[in-house]
C-alpha cells in the first residue's frame, strides 16, 4: 500500500493524502520517508500551484507513531533530539514551499497531525472534526512547533488552553477561535478546498509565490518594511509576460492563461 497517494490535477493542484486509514494516518517511519520524498519534489515543481493535503478514511492525521515514542525511554537524549528533529523538520516543510497549501482536515487532528496541518496556508475543517494537543496528557512536552503554531494561529489564551487542559474543540469551534479558516460539513471539506486551490491555481504563479513570501510570518512588521518589498516584488511581475496576459484577459473580458513567466 502506498503511504501517501500524489495525485497532479491538470490546473495544477496537488492533492495528497495521508494513506493509512487503519492507524489513523498516523505519522509513521514510511509515512514520514514518503512524505521527506514528496516534499523534496514539489520544492522543485515549477509546475504545481497549490497544495491540498487530507486523510484517507475517517481521520486527517492521528499524530506521531506511538511505537516508537514509547521506546523513547531507552534512548538518550541526544539520540532523541537529534530524531526528533529531522521528524519536525520534514513534516513541517510543507510551510516551506512556495506554491500556497491548504490542508483539508477531514476528522480527527492530533498532536503533531494538527501541528504540521497548522504550517499550511489555509485550513479547511469538518464541522465535527475533533482537533487537539494532548502531549501532557501523555507526560509528553509538546512538539512539532506546537508552542508557536498554536499561539500564531489562534492567540497565546487558546494555545494555553489547548496545550495545558488537553481540550478538544470541534471543527466548528476552531474556526470560530480562528485556529482554521472555515469548516464545513464533513462530505463538503475536500471538495471546498479543492475549489479554493483551484481559484489560487488560476492566479499569475509568480505574483501568488511572491504574494505568499510576503505573508510568511503573518506579514511584515512595519510599513516601511512592507513598502520596501513591494517596491521590488511589484516590478518583478510587472516585467512578467504574466502582466500583460491578465491585462489582455481583463480587456477581453475572458480567464487569463498565465504561464509563470
């Protein structure tokens, strides 16, 4: 069985999906390998546009593999570090990508499965999701960026909540907290993120990576800073052939065809 299905949509979304149902997606080591690899590839994909990730079968993702944090007694701590490390920074290079990601959290989000869904651009949610963080309830500190996706996405007061209660709150709770952008009815959330990527996939490539650069880190932290960038982002594609396309399509009262170029 394949751990990760890649599926490369003509308008040029990529959908994968976290292929292993009867663990709940959790994150294990072929899992994890996949994913490294598929991170790898589109991180050189002039092609790709936007990136949808969801679960197969009822969960979106069940968190690290158990298994083998179990043994984690038996290790030493930099043996565990240095583990834990490379575990985090594969997962989480989703954010690192240029084309916008979406993450369609189909069910159940846990501990690290709701962490590296949190690096994705937007999130879509089942109303009846079930989305939380229970590392102390496990006698666990949290991982997978917890501490600084959580109060970035949500404010310090839910990512306290969260993190030290254990508590989960529904898809439907998280969008109104802020933690995901909007839910949906469980039969609904791929479908509406697929709409969503494909009106992004639609947009000039360049202007949309470049537009996604600027947000990093919930934007830049002044207005001089801001007008700085865009002073030189904007005549980057300004100079494109993408411009003057989406200004003929404007004229013509027609859908662009941008080339990224």
């Amino acid at each position: 069985m394949d751990e990760l299905l890649i599926e490369r949509r003509p308008d040029g979304v990529v959908v994968l999906t976290l292929n292993v149902p009867d663990r709940r997606n959790a994150m294990t080591d072929e899992l994890t390998g996949a994913w490294r690899e598929a991170m790898a590839d589109l991180a050189a994909d002039r092609e790709a546009r936007c990136v949808v990730v969801t679960g197969a079968g009822s969960a979106f993702c069940s968190g690290g593999d158990l298994g083998w944090i179990a043994e984690g007694n038996t290790r030493t701590v930099p043996e565990l570090r240095d583990r834990m490390l490379g575990f985090y920074r594969t997962w989480l290079a989703i954010g690192e990508l240029e084309m916008p990601t979406i993450a369609a959290i189909n069910g159940a989000a846990v501990g690290a499965g709701l962490c590296f869904a949190l690096a994705c651009d937007l999130l879509y949610a089942a109303d009846d999701a079930k989305l939380l963080v229970p590392f102390t309830s496990l006698g666990i500190h949290p991982g997978m960026a917890a501490t600084h996706l959580l109060p970035k996405a949500a404010g310090i007061g839910v990512a306290r909540e969260m993190l030290l209660t254990g508590r989960t709150v529904t898809g439907a709770e998280a969008a109104a907290l802020g933690l995901v952008n909007r839910a949906f009815p469980k039969d609904r959330v791929l479908a509406e993120a697929l709409e969503v990527a494909s009106r992004i996939a639609a947009k000039g490539p360049v202007a949309t990576r470049l537009t996604k650069v600027a947000l990093a880190g919930g934007g830049h932290p002044t207005l001089d800073a801001a007008l700085r960038w865009e002073s030189l982002a904007q005549p980057v594609t300004m100079a494109s052939e993408d411009l003057v396309e989406g200004l003929a399509a404007q004229r013509e009262r027609r859908a662009p065809k941008f080339t990224g170029r």
